[in-house]
C-alpha cells in the first residue's frame, strides 16, 4: 500500500512538472525574428507622410520639401510590373539623390535593424513585409 501511495504521487508530481512546462512553452514570446505584417508597420512608419490610402496625401505631407510619391502608383510608374528591388532599396537605402525623391524620407534599413536587436534577417523581413504590402495597394 505505501509503495502504490509512493509511485501515485511520483507520478502525480511528474505530470505536474510536464504540465507547467507545456503551459510555458504556450507562453513563449515572439520568436527571436519575427518581423510584423506589412499593414502594420505602414501604419506605424509610412502612413504619416503617404497618407492611410498610400496616395501621398498624410497629415505631415504638407510638411516636407517635396511631397510624397503616390506608393499605389509605383507598378504603373514602373512598365506595369512592381519594383520590389526598387522599393527593398528605397526602405533599406533611403531615396538617394533628389531625383528619386526627397531626402525627408528616413532610411528605415538601420533603423529596423536597431528595432531587432541588429538581426539583418528581420530587418529584410520587415523591408519585405511593407513591400508586399505595397504590391498590394497598386491600382489595377
């Protein structure tokens, strides 16, 4: 009777133990690179300046030297077809000379590795993310 008492309560404790464990894998955090969905950051980051619609018109346009593009435009701007290499380098690199645009634009590359702790993988995947995002509001 003692030893039936011993092993039910050994094993009572060990699928306590397992149980607490899988409630804190549950609880895990984001992973170590997890980057968010592109509609969010371009509320968070573009919308200011490109408006809510992408079309240039945000409440701080009126601010800037030279007004932001319309983003909903870019394939029709570019042969049909839209410029995810053009668009990575824009977020990573910054406009470049002001033939490309202003230099209001912030060079969100840097800043999105700094967000990630340095991590140059979820600095691409949020640079991809807002491109995809982009893709997805040009005009028909």
């Amino acid at each position: 009777m003692r030893q039936a008492l011993l092993v039910s309560a050994m094993v009572f404790v060990i699928l306590a133990a397992l149980a607490k464990d899988q409630a804190i894998a549950a609880q895990a955090p984001f992973p170590s690179v997890w980057a968010p969905p592109g509609e969010v950051m371009y509320k968070q980051f573009c919308a200011a300046c490109h408006g809510a619609h992408a079309q240039g018109n945000g409440p701080a346009a009126s601010t800037l030297k030279t007004q932001p593009p319309d983003l909903t435009t870019l394939a029709k701007r570019h042969g049909g077809k839209f410029p995810y290499d053009y668009v990575s380098s824009v977020l990573r690199f910054g406009p470049g000379s002001s033939a490309h645009g202003s230099s209001d634009m912030p060079t969100w590359g840097p800043i999105f590795q700094t967000i990630d702790r340095n991590s140059e993988r979820a600095a691409q995947d949020r640079i991809r993310n807002l491109a995809d995002y982009l893709a997805s509001l040009q005009r028909k």
